[in-house]
C-alpha cells in the first residue's frame, strides 16, 4: 500500500514539473515543458531595421511568416512542424540583439533555434 502511494505521489510530481506553459519571445504562452533550452540570443553591431529585414526574409525562406509585429520587433514562423520566435531589441542605438527561440510540440529546440540565428548572421552580411 506504502509502495502505491510514493509510486503516486511521484508520478503526480513527475508530471506537475515536465508540463506547463513556457513564455515565448513575443510575449505569450506556449504549451510545453518549462525545463528544456529553446533560445538561442546574439548581439550584432547593427541597426533594429537591419536586423528585422534579415529575420523576416529568414523565416519567410525556411518556412512561413505567420507574425510580423514591427511596432516591438518580435516575429513568428512556422519551420518544419515547430514554432518559431524572434525578438529583436535595440539595446542602446549601436548594438542590437536577436533572441530566437523554437519550440516543438512538448520541448524546445535549441538545434533549429541555432540554425535560425545562424542564418540572421549569415543575412547580415550578405546585406553589407
């Protein structure tokens, strides 16, 4: 009966910690497991309007816009059957950073969230 109980009782704890909701970096929530790396962050010594052409052409080549919210910078797609979010944030007029982060049906992941920020970079320069 003891051994029921404890099998339960960690069962429920198990459970209670692996679900939930996970903020995402357009400022909702997302259904998921809170304890995985989904976010990949870079900084570039360039402009916010720089940095949001090179996301937006980005995500619409790997996948499908589905958020342009250009009054904050924070973006949306939709990449091989996961969700993805960026944020670009002025940090003081010479420095911008890119916060990517893509999350699948339950857990992050933090391996297209690199390829995504990778690209941004890549984008970047071809822009020079």
């Amino acid at each position: 009966m003891k051994m029921k109980l404890l099998v339960s009782l960690a069962f429920a704890g198990m459970m209670a910690m692996l679900s939930g909701c996970v903020g995402t970096e357009d400022g909702h929530s997302h259904f998921g497991a809170p304890l995985t790396k989904d976010t990949i962050t870079s900084r570039y010594e360039r402009p916010a309007t720089q940095l949001a052409a090179a996301t937006r052409t980005v995500l619409n080549r790997n996948g499908k816009l589905v958020l342009d919210n250009s009054v904050n910078n924070t973006f949306g797609a939709r990449i091989d059957q996961r969700d993805v979010f960026v944020r670009v944030t002025d940090l003081d007029g010479k420095v911008t950073e890119v916060a990517v982060q893509a999350r699948g049906r339950v857990g992050g992941d933090v391996d297209l969230a690199a390829e995504i920020s990778k690209q941004i970079g890549m984008e970047l320069m071809a822009q020079r």
